[in-house]
C-alpha cells in the first residue's frame, strides 16, 4: 500500500488541469481504507410480501427499511422498487427508472434523503400527544400565538 504521506511531492503534476499524481494516490488510499473498514452492499432486493428493501453487507450484517420513506420511492410501484441495482461497488443503491440513488452509509444512519427532505419528513409524525395537543388547542381558538418577547 501506499503511504500519502511518504509520496514524492515531485510526483505532482506542473499543471493545475485535474487532481495532482500525489492526490489521486492519496484517494486511492482512501479508498482502499474504506473498502476494507465500511459496510459495502452484496445483495439487494425488494420483498413485495413485507413491503421491505433487503440489503445484505459485506461485513455478513443484512438490514431491511420501508421504501415508502426514502425520498424517490414514496410512490414507486413493487415493480420499479424491484429493479434496485447496486452502484459504486456497493457503496449505494440505485434505480434507474425512478432516478434515485441512496447511500448505505446514509441509510444505516437513518438517513432517507436530503436535509430538506428529512425536516419536511419529521414535521408528519404523529402520535397520541401530539393528536391531544392539537385538540386541546382547538378548544382554545388554535394554536397559541408566539409572545413578542417583549
């Protein structure tokens, strides 16, 4: 392997047109680093029965999440949800008929989309306290007016 660190600085290319010998030898290394430390997809799949995505990972963990949360997929068919392919050497996944890409790392974070995407996604939680709050706040007129801080 490779050390970054230990690379000629000569190595780097005079011109400024792309990434330096030296930067590219530095990505690679990462790379190989998080090829071998990060959970990469084998497999994935869609279980119509359970309304699922299954994805099994290199480290032999697998993990399962509901496609109807992830930003794309809200409204796909089984069909489209069926054609999952693995991109990027299992780092993600992605269909092609509904333009959407996922990262594993993003979704083993919980992570089903954009930040956007995510804050619009926990403003639609609802629970008993919230439904008895909104009640309560019916009885009094609607939601309480923000003081002025004054």
């Amino acid at each position: 392997m490779v050390n970054p660190d230990r690379i000629d600085p000569g190595m780097a290319r005079a011109e400024s047109f792309g990434p330096s010998d030296l930067e590219l030898a530095a990505a690679e290394e990462r790379g190989r680093i998080a090829a071998r430390i990060e959970p990469r997809a084998v497999r994935a799949r869609y279980d119509r029965r359970r309304g699922r995505m299954l994805v099994d990972l290199t480290n032999g963990c697998s993990f399962t999440f509901p496609p109807r949360l992830a930003q794309g997929l809200e409204e796909a068919s089984d069909d489209a949800l069926a054609e999952v392919e693995l991109l990027g050497n299992g780092y993600g996944l992605h269909w092609e008929s509904l333009d959407v890409d996922l990262s594993i790392p993003g979704l083993l974070a919980g992570l089903f989309g954009t930040k956007s995407y995510m804050a619009r996604r926990a403003g639609q939680a609802t629970s008993a306290a919230k439904a008895a709050a909104a009640r309560e706040n019916g009885t009094k007129g609607g939601r309480p007016r923000k003081s002025s801080g004054r």
